[in-house]
C-alpha cells in the first residue's frame, strides 16, 4: 500500500544492504560526507532540532534540544547508542541492524560529529551477538572505507566506534546504568542530575540516543527538514517503527508515520491483518510493557506521542502487544509484574520490595487458587507505595500492569475471590489453551 | 575467595593436555590492558572459554584486573547471562515474555519439562541437556520463541522441537 514513505526501515528489502559498496551504491553515507565537508556541527544540531526529531527509546524528548544540553568547552564528550532494547513486546532495533547496520553507523558517526564526540559507543545486549557481529563487521568496513578513523576525508575529525556487549539486564536500558555497565559495573541507575548530557560516561559529558532515532539522522541531513516534518504529525514528525505482537495475524516490525490510527495498525491487511480467528480485542499495551493498557474502546487513537499520553498510556518504545478475550487480565499482569520483580536491580526498597509482594500476591492468586477481597486491597496498597517512590522507571513500570488491570477489569479479580471461597480454595485453571 | 590453584578450571570442563584457553583469556585481558572496566567483556570470554564461571576464575579474573572479589562476583550475578553452574552441553531457553505467553509458551516449557525429565532452569543428570527459560528474547513477531544451542526458533512446536533435542543429543527415535 505503501502509506508512506519509509524512513528508517526503507532500504531492509535490497539484498545484500548490509555490505559497505551497496549501502553506497544506494546514497549511503553521502550524508555524513556532505555534513563533515560542508556543515558545521551546530548547523546539523540545528537541522536535528527544527526536524522536531523525538527519542524513539521511549521518553519522546526532542533530540537536538537534548544535545544542546552540553556544556560549551567540555571535552572528551562520548555518544551512546542505546541498543540494549529489552523492553518486552520490543523488537525492532535488532532488525534495523540485522538488516541496515550501515544506516545505524551513518547516523551514530553523523551525530558524534554533530556534538563533537571523539569517541561512540555502541551498547548491544549481550542476546543480541549475531547483531554485534554484524555491526562489527560493518564499522570494519567504514573504517576501511575511511568514514571512520584519524582525519577523516582530510576534515580533521576523528571517530571511533566501539560496540560493546551487555550480560543480560533489562536495567542497562536505562541510560545512567546503561553508562554503569559500561563502566564494567553493575548496571545499577545513577541518581540525577546530574544529568548525563553534563556528567555521564566516566564523568564526562555524554549524549544517549535510541537506535532507531540515530537511524533518522542521515535522513533528516539527507532529504532535509521540510521533507521530514511532511510526515507524521506536527509535533510528533516522521515515522515510528511499530512492534506489533499478540493474538494478531501478522504480528512483526511496521514503518508508520505517527498518526495513523491504532486500528489501521492492528487491522489493515498491510500489517497487523487483524485479530487471529477474529476474536475480539481485550487488551492493547501500546508502548512495550511499561506502558498503561487500553482496551478496544481505544482503537481510533491516533498513534502519537500526545494522543496516547491524552489517552492516559503512553507510546513508549512503539512495543504494540494485543491480546484477545481468552487471556486472563489478572494473569497477564502477574507475568508482566513477574517480568519486572526479575529485573529490579534491586537498588531502591520500593521497587525490589514492591515487585517481590505483587508477584506473591499475584502468585497465590492466581497460580495457586487462594484469592481473598483483602488480597485486591493489598494489590491496591502495593501499587500505589510503589508509584512516585521509586528511585528510576523501572520501578514505575512496574505499577502500570497491575494498575491498568485493576482500574480496567475489577471484576476479573473480584472473579477470582469469588471462585476461591466456592471451590475452598483448590486450583482453578486459568490458563486457555489455543 | 580462595586463591587461584596451577590450573584455573577445576572442574569436568577441564582438559589438561593442550588448554590453551587461559593464554587466550590472558590475551583478552591484555588487550583490554588489564582495565578494571573491561570486567564485562573479560566475563563474557572466560564463559565463553570455559563454559561457566568457576569462583576459581573469577578470582584470576579479580587478581589480574586488579578488582576487589566482590566486585567481580557481584558483576558475574547481577547479569543473567552468566553462569556460576556448569550448563548442559546443549541447552534450549524457552521465552515467558507476554507476548510467547499468550501464544502458549507455559504450556511448551512444561510439555519440554515433561518430555525431557529436566526441570526448567535445571540441568539433566548427565550434563548433556539445560533447560532455561528467558523474560523476552525481543522475537515477539515469532512467539512462541525458544533457542536451541544459540540458534533462534520461532513459532516453536513442541513435537518438532522434542525431534530436534533428541536429534541434538544422539537419541534419535
């Protein structure tokens, strides 16, 4: 169909796009030997802020105005690229760089001359080591090429590009124990500020950027800011590339403009070709597993940073999971909040001490058959000490499942008190097999 | 920690005739200039030399980046991706995240719990078999996702996957 133009996830279908020459062959790094020979690096900061350029990672904050956050003077400055992505129902930064690892490099060596960073590092996550192979292979090759390296095309820039691989952690995302884990430490968050745009990597100020928001860069440079901000919304421009997961029938990585409704990504034959056997929608988690649920009240929500966040969820990393009326709403948070209490780092009370007591109530509930109404005042209690309590997101995360089952399906666990006094108490299955 | 004794693997794994892995975990550390802040990638070698973390070679490691044991320990369980245990030879993680939940990955892990006789996070008897469970693998578009010896499977089926263990380990049926 072609709704529009793809931005980041445009050149995955040319065989062979992984190799240097043909990425080349395709305008490939033309960009950054435009910016470095002719652009100053405040006017591609500039480009990057009037491009209205949003992180991807999940916060949404503008790009370039985050780059202005460096201090005038300082230096070394490092750039890290995030791609740690762990977020649950999040799979689309691997396959940018399975596919494009070209279009990544670009945009991290375009965004590290941009601030002025000698030095950029790439965090994969330590599942990710064919990813890491071929990114090594890649920034290899532009080594070799001359893009990266000592003087590079005679402008007397230098870059070096290293990729380092995590051990495992959905912590490291977080970007101060992202820089943590670097540093060969445990990935424990940092407390800010101060921020890491002013004290990040080894003390010295450090920008952090999403994969995919560094793969827009050459883009933006490339084609310009009136051609980027033609697409998407105004103040969410250009395009989102969605995880879709769950009970739909063609669930996989979609390239959309920000705005299309949540319907069209779940139904349209183009990408998510609707719900599988046509069951009805019970539960969409929009934005990775962090984010607060709709329902199919919510499908003509435009997917946008603002019409999600007015919807009282949020659009997070684009992690698009829908689940149809054969789960169970209570079960579902208790393998998400299960998620969470397995990945606390275990830093602040709230989180470590509150991931671990829903998952216990949320177990004898509904693992184990024994729900009381005082269990849900419990829930209730838990959730509401952990919300604004806790020392990073992840902790707040936490809150969101439970939360959003709790407000959306009260009866389902009032369901679950019900059928445990009746039957004493034995196990009731709630798992459906499909 | 006790000290490190001659030979830094005590256990099953160790093959005293040609080991050269040590000289390649010392070069790794030499690369790395023996810096305090390469702990992660000098893990991720030695793991992938010995096939687990010994405390035995965490206390080499320790010694010779010049860390505290209880950093390097403390590094080598905060991230899951290390093992302080031996593993089975071959190994299949079967993924719980939300996404292969809903497409029926409790019940595959406990139909592999029961075909294999290992319980999940546990290894068979003879060192031969692991079976794990991972919090999202990140292949949500192919739940229910499992890796077998490191290679991705999606839409997995428990009979096609029980043929492929067996396969794996020599006991063809």
């Amino acid at each position: 169909m072609g709704l529009t133009e793809h931005i980041v996830m445009r050149e995955l279908d040319i065989p062979d796009i992984s190799d240097f020459a043909v990425y080349r062959r395709h305008g490939g790094w033309e960009a950054y030997r435009y910016a470095l020979t002719e652009k100053t690096p405040a006017d591609i900061v500039q480009m990057v802020k009037d491009s209205g350029l949003r992180g991807r990672g999940g916060a949404g904050f503008p790009t370039g105005v985050k780059w202005g956050f460096l201090p005038k003077g300082v230096y070394p400055r490092y750039l890290l690229c995030n791609c740690d992505e762990s977020e649950p129902g999040t799979f689309n930064n691997h396959q940018i760089i399975d596919k494009n690892p070209h279009q990544l490099i670009e945009g991290v060596a375009l965004s590290a001359y941009a601030i002025e960073a000698n030095v950029a590092y790439i965090y994969m996550r330590g599942e990710f080591a064919a990813a890491a192979r071929t990114l090594e292979r890649a920034i290899a090759q532009a080594y070799e090429a001359g893009f990266l390296g000592k003087n590079i095309l005679g402008t007397g820039f230098d870059l070096d590009i290293y990729v380092h691989r995590g051990a495992g952690a959905y912590i490291c995302g977080e970007e101060t124990a992202l820089m943590e884990s670097l540093e060969g430490k445990i990935g424990q968050p940092r407390l800010k500020p101060p921020f890491p745009a002013v004290a990040g990597l080894y003390g010295k100020p450090t920008i952090i950027n999403n994969v995919e928001t560094l793969a827009n860069v050459p883009r933006i440079v490339e084609k310009g800011v009136a051609w980027y901000r033609s697409h998407g919304t105004e103040k969410s421009p250009g395009t989102k590339c969605f995880s879709l997961s769950g009970h739909v029938n063609r669930p996989g990585n979609y390239e959309l403009p920000f705005g299309v409704p949540l319907r069209e990504l779940i139904e349209s034959p183009e990408y998510g070709g609707g719900m599988k056997g046509g069951r009805p929608v019970k539960i969409i988690i929009p934005g990775g597993a962090s984010a607060p649920w709709l329902t199919a009240d919510h499908l003509d929500i435009p997917l946008d940073y603002e019409s999600l966040a007015a919807a009282g969820s949020m659009l997070g990393s684009g992690g698009v999971i829908v689940l149809n009326d054969t789960v169970s709403a209570p079960y579902v948070a208790y393998k998400m909040d299960e998620f969470f209490k397995h990945e606390s780092c275990g830093k602040c009370t709230p989180c470590r001490e509150g991931t671990h007591w829903l998952v216990r109530t949320l177990h004898r509930m509904v693992e184990e058959g024994h729900a009381t109404a005082a269990d849900i005042d419990t829930l209730h209690s838990i959730y509401r000490q952990m919300a604004g309590n806790c020392f990073c997101l992840l902790g707040e995360s936490a809150v969101m499942p439970i939360k959003s089952a709790l407000q959306l399906f009260p009866h389902e666990f009032e369901a679950l008190v019900k059928r445990s006094s009746s039957r004493n108490g034995h196990q009731i299955p709630l798992i459906v097999r499909h | 920690m006790t000290t490190p004794t001659t030979d830094i693997a005590t256990d099953r794994n160790v093959r005293p005739v040609s080991d050269n892995r040590r000289k390649i975990l010392e070069a790794t550390m030499k690369r790395f200039q023996y810096q305090g802040d390469a702990l992660i990638e000098v893990l991720h070698k030695a793991q992938e030399l010995y096939g687990f973390l010994s405390p035995e070679l965490l206390s080499e490691v320790a010694q010779r980046l010049r860390l505290p044991p209880s950093r390097v320990y403390g590094v080598a369980t905060f991230y899951h991706f290390f093992s302080l245990v031996p593993q089975g030879e071959h190994s299949c993680t079967v993924c719980l995240g939300t996404a292969c939940y809903v497409r029926g990955a409790a019940h595959l892990l406990h139909d592999l719990e029961t075909l294999s006789g290992v319980k999940a996070g546990h290894t068979s008897s003879d060192g031969r078999f692991s079976l794990l469970t991972a919090r999202c693998l990140g292949a949500c578009g192919i739940a229910p996702a499992v890796v077998l010896d490191g290679e991705v499977i999606g839409h997995a089926d428990c009979s096609d996957l029980t043929a492929r263990i067996q396969k794996l380990l020599g006991r063809e049926e």
